[in-house]
C-alpha cells in the first residue's frame, strides 16, 4: 500500500509530519538510496528502504488480535528445538509479529488469543483482572454431585486451593462425563489437575471462551483475525477495575448439582389497614374556633411589646 513520505515517518515516532516535511526539503530523506524533496511522495514501507540521515526507517507495526483453533499436538510456541509441530504452522495470512497469550498443553485444542500488544496480553493473564476462561472436559467416568461442589468451591492442590469455579454438566457419554468448567486463574495443568485430585482423569480438553471472545464455529487449524467488536472488549480490559470479572457460580450452575430440597414458599404478608383520620363536619382538618386564634394572637403581640419594653 502506497503511504505519503511524510506520514511513514511520522508513524515510526522520529517527528511530527511538518518536521517529516523539513526533513525532506532538506534532502535528509533518501528513498532506495536516492534523495527525495518531493513533498507527497508515496511509498510502500514493506518494500521500499527509507532513510533519515542515514538511519533505517522501521515502519511500526499494526496492532493485531487474532484468533486460533489450536488443533491437538501441537505445541503453544512460534518454534520448538525439538522440531514439533508449532501454532507458527497455523498462522495462515498472517504478515503480523505475534505471540500467543498464555498456553495449551500440547493435547489440548481450541481457542488461543495472539497479538502483539504487550499491554493487552498483560491484562489477560494478570489474576487481579479475572479474566474468565471456558473449557469443555471430557471426564473418565461419572463425576458426584459431591465432587461438582468441590469443583466449584475450590480443590486443594500441591500449590494451594484453587479459586471457586463455574461447573455444568455438559453430557454424558457411555463410561464418560461432559463437563464444562469456567476458571479465571492461570496455573500450569490447572484444570487436569483439578479433575485428577476427584479420581478421575481427562479424556479430552477443548477450551471454548477467553474472556470477551468465543470460539464458535472455527474449524480446527484455523486462524482469524479479531473484528472490531471483540479487538475494543480485548482493550477494555486495560480499564476495568481490578477482580471486575469475578463471579460467583450463578445459580443454575449451582441448582444443577444440588441436593438439599427446595424452600417452601412463605405466606404472603398481610398488613392491618390504617386507621381513618379524623376529619371535621365540612372534611377539612380540625382548627380551633376564631375566638381561640384571636386569643392567642393577642397573647403573642403583648408577649413581643414586653421584651421590647424591658430592653
């Protein structure tokens, strides 16, 4: 795409566009290693080479979100030594740097955030911002009710009592459990150690939602950019007050796994009714006769010609 001269410049942050505009007029500016004083000279900045005084020009790059289908096997990194498959495969189309917020297991798929916005990836992953994230489980054998509300209160692990969880019974397969499981903390093999301290183990893993963003209907592999929408949710998250996107498990994630028996409704409050007010013969309020208020006026002006007199 073809950019004025002076507008490349000053997107890369070394000057203003009038001082861009002094630059070239001063032959500062070379293009391809010729020198241009040419105001509104366009360029491409992916192919062609600028130079202010003799400094490489490097365009800044756009911001970028983009969602990935993480398929199983393979692994959450741009490279492996080991020479594994990595989600650098993945990224069709996409001309952009970025890196991936968080991590996958390697057997694990679904969605997976990349961008190179630091500051975005930071509040996705800080725990003071509880940024909520959705996994459908598929569990080995059947899963209590008693061991759903451990879940959701929280499991005690080697590093501490994980913090209380949204769970939901997904399904039920022959000799397996569906389960889908919202946390909003970031430990390592969280969510397969949680469902191992039960007694069980973890078929399958598939997360579903990161925060503002849903997987939906993206094939396994592929990759799309963010829209609109989702990329100012994403930079939301920079000014929401810390712990804002905590919740309790609501209740029907709770009335899904209880068991104490259902409150019988109270009797509805009845209320006395008030008392008529009492009213005088013509339905005004009672006063006293005229010759008690000329009364007591009399009183109140001898009152007042008293304490002037004694002044």
């Amino acid at each position: 795409m073809m950019i004025r001269l002076q507008k490349v410049i000053a997107a890369c942050g070394l000057a203003s566009r009038r001082t861009a505009e002094t630059m070239i007029r001063n032959g500062e500016v070379t293009v391809n290693g010729a020198v241009v004083r040419v105001l509104g000279t366009c360029v491409d900045p992916l192919t062609d080479h600028v130079k202010v005084n003799g400094h490489h020009v490097r365009q800044a790059e756009p911001e970028a979100f983009v969602l990935l289908h993480k398929p199983p096997g393979c692994v959450t990194t741009m490279s492996d030594p080991q020479g594994r498959p990595t989600i650098a495969d993945r990224l069709t189309g996409v001309k952009v740097r970025v890196f991936p917020v968080g991590r996958l297991d390697y057997d694990a798929e679904g969605l997976l955030l990349l961008t190179n916005n630091g500051k975005v990836a930071q509040a996705c992953l800080h725990p003071r911002y509880h940024v909520p994230k959705t996994y459908l489980v598929k569990v080995s054998g059947v899963c209590t009710d008693e061991e759903l509300r451990t879940l959701q209160n929280g499991v005690a692990l080697d590093d501490g009592v994980t913090a209380p969880a949204v769970v939901r019974k997904s399904g039920k397969a022959r000799v397996n459990s569906w389960l889908e499981l919202t946390i909003h903390e970031g430990r390592k093999h969280q969510v397969k150690r949680m469902i191992e301290a039960m007694g069980h183990r973890v078929v399958r893993i598939k997360r579903t939602r990161f925060g503002p963003l849903v997987l939906g209907d993206l094939r396994v592999g592929a990759c799309r950019f963010a829209t609109d929408a989702e990329a100012n949710a994403l930079r939301a998250l920079l000014h929401r007050p810390a712990g804002a996107g905590a919740r309790r498990p609501d209740r029907a994630a709770r009335a899904s796994v209880s068991t104490r028996p259902a409150r019988q409704p109270l009797p509805a409050r009845t209320r006395k009714p008030a008392p008529p007010r009492r009213r005088s013969a013509d339905g005004g309020r009672r006063r006293p006769p005229a010759g008690q208020r000329l009364d007591s006026c009399v009183r109140r002006n001898d009152g007042r010609r008293n304490q002037e007199q004694t002044r």
